[in-house]
C-alpha cells in the first residue's frame, strides 16, 4: 500500500482510505467485520469514520458505525496499527447544544466517539463540516485542547469551502494554535469544484487532501444504464441519503459522460472503478482518496488502481467527462 505524508505535517496515511459509512445500515455488523478484515490484510490501515454514521440513518441509528469499528479493533487488538479519523458536527441527539462546532458539542461528542471506539485517542479528528453560528476561534481552541489532552493526535475539516478554510488557517495563526492539516471534500470525474479554489489553498498551504465520494457513490463504476431506476441497497435509495446522492448524480448528462468514458476504459481492458480511483489518486495535492464497499470483494476493483497506467487517449477520455456536463451553481455548506 502507497504511504502519503499528509501534506506538510508529519502524518502518514495510505494513499487508500476505508470509509466506513455504510457499516450498520447498508452493511450488517459480521459485514462490517469481512470488509475491515480485507483491508487490514492488504494494509489499507487508514479508516475513516463519523459519530453521525450509518449513512441514511437516524438517531436511533447514530454512533452505531463507530461502534462496530471498536469492537473489531478490541477484539482484533490492532489499535496500534489503525491511522483513525473520524469526524463532529451533526446532531446526534435531541436537546440544545446537540450539534455543530461549539466548544460545548465538541467535547461532548469526543468523548462519546472514544468511548464507541474504546480507545484512548483519535488519530484525525475532523469537523464534519462547518458551523456558521460558533466563531471559528472557539472551534479552534477546543480542538486544541484535545490535542494537548492526548486525546486528539491532529485536526482536520471536511466540506469547508475555500473561503472558510482560509478563515480557519488565518484563525490557527492569531491564536498560535495547530488548527486544520486536513480536508476532506468531495472529489470525483463528475464533481471537480474543488480544483478552482479549494485545492490550490491547500496545496499552496501544505494541507493534506481526504477525498471522499471518489466513484460518486458507484455511479462511477458503470453499472447503472439511463432509464434505469435506482436499485435497492445501494446510496441511490438508502433512507435519508438517497435524495442527496441523487441530485448529485442521476442525470442524463452525467449517465452520457460515463457510458462514453466506459466505451474507452473497457476497449483497454480496464475497470471503471479501478480508472476512476486512479484518476483522483494521480490528481496534484491528494493526499489519499476514500473507498467504500458493502461487501469485501467490491475492495479489489480499488485496490487495482495502483495497477492503472494512464495513455494519451484514457487521459483524455477522463478529462472529457467534467467538461460534457452542464455547470451547475455551487451550494454552499454541506457539497
């Protein structure tokens, strides 16, 4: 497995990242175990989670991702060899002070989250997207707290547009914090908003990139056909995600853009998802691309994209996919 230092900073992750979203709705609990069994074998140590998690869940299903993830480690008793991220921010009960960035939520939804993962620290702990009510100096300072507790090794963010991450750094900087070495935003063929602004900041900056949608939720992988309604168990359907995952994704021009990108990628012997990873991954400033599975042999298709030499003619195929697709306006807070 391909190491990357994130960033500037001296954390070093694989270049693949186990996202973990689907475990404990999507995917059962002894699924769960098989999918982080496989990738633990072939070294994909790098596991991204959230407290909010299971994807399309409810708050009766919150936190149930995270604790399947601690009870593999505990009885594996791997912790030591686990890169672990996982993230704050969404409501995950009912009452006041129940979400966002507050120094109030922070530090309750930490302690909740190490005591899912029954471990003693996170590695990247990241805020799940930003709060426009919480000053981000208040944010800043109580995710420095936590890395001066021990309980946090370093901090990161996720959905911050350009502008907000730019206010986060200048914040880090006036109160002489560490603050953010990481993003993760959303990053794929169909979805490249991130090179206009966001991904240069954090090149420029030294940040470390975390992408996450990278085979737009399996759009990518070519399975779908126009006309064809979304199938049951997959993102397209999956309880309070699907309407999400298809606005972003089921439309003719983007169902055009893959079965022309498909025609290429098989006439070389290629797989669509195997390409599409690593077309993100050969990107300038990613750090690590995240993968996602709902069994354990959807992992070999992602793992293959090391294998994945880009001609003139793939290269341009992949290119000419983001460029076919109408522009859209870009949504603020949550991408």
């Amino acid at each position: 497995m391909e190491k990357r230092r994130m960033g500037r900073h001296g954390l070093e992750v694989p270049a693949l990242c186990l996202g973990t979203m689907t475990f404990g709705l999507q995917v059962d609990e002894q699924g769960s175990r098989e999918i982080l069994d496989k990738a633990f074998e072939h070294r994909l140590t790098f596991l991204d989670t959230a407290d909010a998690y299971p994807l399309g869940g409810s708050l009766d299903t919150i936190g149930d991702t995270e604790a399947i993830i601690g009870r593999w480690m505990t009885d594996k008793g791997n912790r030591d060899q686990i890169q672990l991220a996982t993230k704050c921010f969404a409501p995950t009960r009912r009452g006041p002070n129940n979400w966002g960035l507050s120094r109030q939520h922070i530090m309750e939804a930490v302690e909740d989250s190490l005591r899912r993962l029954n471990t003693d620290h996170i590695d990247l702990y990241q805020s799940h997207g930003f709060d426009p009510n919480t000053p981000i100096e208040e944010s800043l300072r109580a995710f420095e707290d936590l890395v001066q507790s021990g309980k946090v090794r370093y901090v990161g963010c996720s959905n911050y547009p350009a502008w907000r991450l730019g206010e986060a750094l200048r914040g880090a900087e006036r109160l002489s914090v560490g603050g953010y070495i990481s993003v993760q935003p959303r990053y794929n063929l169909l979805y490249r908003e991130i090179e206009t602004e966001l991904l240069p900041l954090c090149i420029d900056q030294g940040l470390g990139v975390i992408v996450y949608n990278p085979l737009a939720g399996g759009f990518l992988s070519g399975k779908y056909q126009p006309g064809q309604n979304p199938q049951d168990g997959t993102r397209f359907t999956l309880g309070s995600a699907a309407d999400r995952y298809q606005e972003r994704y089921w439309h003719d021009a983007q169902f055009a853009a893959v079965e022309t990108l498909k025609t290429v990628v098989e006439s070389q012997g290629l797989n669509m998802v195997s390409v599409a990873i690593a077309w993100v991954l050969k990107q300038p400033g990613i750090t690590s691309a995240l993968i996602g599975a709902s069994k354990p042999a959807q992992l070999d298709a992602n793992l293959a994209a090391f294998d994945v030499t880009f001609d003139d003619e793939l290269s341009a195929a992949c290119e000419a996919v983001w460029w076919s697709l109408p522009r859209q306006p870009v949504q603020e807070g949550y991408r």
